[in-house]
C-alpha cells in the first residue's frame, strides 16, 4: 500500500501486501491503541464534539457532511436509550476502502465509535456490514469480541469502568441490498424491516433507529476519530486543502481505492486535493500498458465520470462543481484507458441501478428501467438520435435533486447516464441511427 503521506487512517498496517494482516488487540494497544479512548474520557462530552466539529471533519461515506456539525444535531438527552449505527455496506461499484480497515485494523474503528459513542451520549452502537462480506462480519465479530473482553465496551462502562458510561456494540449483517447503504434504508433493515429509504423530515439524529435519536457514521469517518481528537484539530486541517471555488475546505487525509486500467490497483491514503494524475502515475504505477487515459469514474458510479481532459482533476469535496460531476464520493476512482467502450460502460451501470432499485419511488422504478432498455438498444446499434436524447431527459427528471425521489440512488443513476453520454457523446451517435427511422416501442 503505497502512499505519500505518513500512515495515518492505516497506522497499524504494513504497506507490503505480503505483510498485512489482521492487527489483534494486544497489537493495536502496543502501537498506543485505545490511549486516545483513555484520555477522551478526561473530556466532558461537549468538548470532544467541539473538537471534531472545529477539525471540520467530512463525512466519509460519500455526501461529505461535517460529522462535527452532524453530531450537535442531537436533542438533549431524558434518559431513554440513545443509538448509534456505523454503515460499513460499501456496496458503492468500485468502492473498497472500509473494508481495508476491516480486514487489518478494526480496532481502529471500534475506538472511534467507542469515543463517538460517550462524545454524543450513545448506548448502543450497531455495526452495520455488507452482507457479501462473510470473512470481514467475522473478522469484525472477534474484534468486537476482543473489545469486550478487554472492557471497551460492557455494562461495567468504557476502559473497564474509567468512565460509567457503558456501551453495548452489536454487528448487524446486511441482506445484500444497494440501498441499505443509504443512512434510512439502513434503519430499517436494523429494525428488521424492508430496506428501503424514510421520508424526511424527521432527521435521524431526531427520530432514527426504534424512533430514538441515533447517529449514522461510515467506518472511514469513525477511524479518523481517535488521530483528531490525539492531535488536535489544527492538526487535521494541517492537511488536505482549501476550498478554491469557496466552498467548505477538504482538509485532512482521505482512503482512495483506485481500480480499473492500472498497473497497481489498492487501496491508498492521501491528502485531499490530490490529483487524480498523480494518484494514478506516483501511487497506482500508471495506466495499465501504457495506455491513454481516457477517464474515470470520481468515487464510485453514482457520482458521475471525469472525461479525457479531466486527468487534472483534484480529488477533493469541490470536484463536483469543478468537473460537473455529482461530487466526491467514496474518493475511489475506476479508472478507464483509451480502448474503454463508453457505450457499454453506461448500460451496465444502468444495469445495477435498475437491479437496485428499492422500487418505492416511481420516477427511480421506472426511469432506471427505462434508461437501462434505451441503451441496451443503443448499444445494439438499433437505437434512435431520439432514444439518446431520451435517455438524457429521462436522467434530467429523476432523483432528489429535482425533488421527485425520496433518496438518493435515482440520482446516482441519472449523473452516471448524463456525465457519460455527455463527455463522450460522439461515441453513443456513432452507434443511432437517424431519428426518421421508427422507434421500436420499449415493452416492460
């Protein structure tokens, strides 16, 4: 795991791919694990939050919302039980940066969410996984585990009674489905219901899990915890960058998985406002064969895709309005080269997101399937200059943005189409014919 930053995020793991492995408890308390845990409970709640909230951390997760600011959003406390849910679904297509943490170094996020946790006056945090993950839920599970027997969590309160906050934490395995990965589908799959999105509002941090107040963090965003709250927040806001379209900063380092046509695709740790030329060229050893670039997708499908002359596009929170994608994401870009069929590349992702659906809202339900059936015909060779201008209207009239999805994933859809079709449209033309020819109706 090459990076240009010291380890931060990855603290206990070896950059060698041959010596990673799965850091134990006794191994994160020898490199200073849980010291941070310690020392926060010196702290009064209100303190700790401010610090992160100063430190101007992003959300990690993919909407880069100010977890700080996120965590004032609580009401006061009256005694009943309090939650916190920890999404670690990373089911986002070309996204596999939680999972790293899982796989070597849990315990770093289970001391984030045990501080998260007595920061923002939680009971019970559940750790919610992706469901495909068998070997990372017990990887999870015997760091848990650990974390119990060692007193991190238990009714005895936090580091074996040092405080007399106690906190339960339960792993939760996902069924399998996209959307749980949004932060109120993800609610109801923990309640055990269907995994689909609430309206809001009410907000979560109001009336979340079992209709208590509950926080929602990613992993990435938990394991950043404990290095803020050791070094400090002018330490943090040390690193990454200033907004330059002004806009909030992306300060601090950030996990960047990057696939695709590479030499050496992993996982690395960066400051934000890296380059995506220089991650590709000086961490992944540059485009695979040789080849051109020819673009990439930012951080995962749902935001969109950078053309061929965005090469120099900066891996921060403003990339969206920068490069007119939806934004950041994940940070994890796929990367494609010069022989990368653009036509295809959008139908199968028009694929997954008509398979993802959670079905509830209408202009998502049908607009998916309609755009998925528009470019398998294009790519066919027997769509119309009409079924691309189709495909485009279709993608203009669904999502939250223009306010006619309850969540997100209608939009991931519609920025993946447009950006597409729109950055390399020659490409989808190459493959219509003329208008005048008649349509073949599209039947469900």
């Amino acid at each position: 795991m090459a990076q240009l930053t010291d380890r931060f995020l990855t603290r206990n793991i070896p950059a060698e791919r041959s010596k990673r492995h799965t850091v134990t408890f006794d191994e994160y308390v020898a490199t200073g694990g849980y010291n941070t845990l310690k020392e926060s409970l010196l702290k009064s709640p209100e303190e700790l939050v401010n610090i992160v909230k100063d430190a101007e951390l992003r959300g990690r997760g993919g909407a880069g919302f100010p977890c700080g600011l996120k965590w004032t959003f609580l009401p006061e406390q009256d005694g009943k039980t309090r939650y916190m849910c920890i999404n670690c679904d990373e089911a986002e297509p070309g996204t596999f940066k939680d999972r790293l943490l899982v796989d070597y170094d849990p315990h770093s996020v289970i001391e984030g969410i045990a501080i998260a946790c007595y920061a923002c006056q939680l009971d019970i945090a559940y750790f919610f996984i992706r469901g495909e993950w068998v070997e990372q839920a017990k990887i999870m599970q015997n760091a848990i585990d650990e974390a119990y027997a060692n007193g991190i969590f238990g009714a005895q309160g936090l580091m074996n009674g040092a405080s007399s906050f106690a906190v339960e934490c339960t792993q939760h395995r996902s069924a399998g489905a996209y959307i749980c990965g949004e932060e109120t589908a993800l609610l109801e799959a923990v309640e055990g219901k269907r995994g689909w999105p609430r309206i809001k509002p009410p907000f979560p941090a109001v009336s979340g899990l079992f209709g208590r107040p509950t926080i929602i963090n990613n992993v990435e965003t938990l394991a950043a915890v404990p290095l803020i709250i050791e070094r400090g927040a002018s330490w943090w806001k040390s690193l990454g960058c200033e907004s330059t379209i002004g806009g909030p900063a992306s300060y601090g380092v950030k996990l960047m998985g990057v696939s695709g046509h590479v030499n050496n695709p992993d996982v690395f740790e960066a400051e934000l406002g890296i380059t995506l030329r220089t991650l590709v060229e000086e961490f992944a050893g540059g485009m695979k064969g040789g080849r051109k670039f020819k673009g990439a997708i930012a951080g995962g499908v749902s935001m969109g895709i950078l053309g061929p002359d965005q090469f120099d596009a900066e891996m921060d929170f403003d990339i969206g309005k920068k490069y007119s994608v939806m934004g950041l994401g994940t940070a994890c870009p796929t990367v494609f080269d010069e022989d990368t069929d653009m036509v295809a590349v959008a139908r199968n992702i028009a694929r997954f997101f008509k398979n993802e659906s959670c079905g509830q809202c209408t202009p998502c339900r049908e607009g998916a399937d309609w755009i998925y059936k528009l470019l398998c015909r294009i790519e066919s060779g027997e769509g119309s200059m009409n079924d691309l201008d189709q495909v485009l209207e279709v993608s203009n009239s669904m999502g939250i943005m223009p306010g006619t999805t309850i969540c997100g994933l209608s939009d991931g859809n519609s920025w993946a189409a447009r950006t597409i079709v729109n950055k390399y449209r020659s490409e989808f033309e190459a493959r219509c014919k003329p208008s005048l020819v008649p349509i073949t109706p599209i039947t469900t």
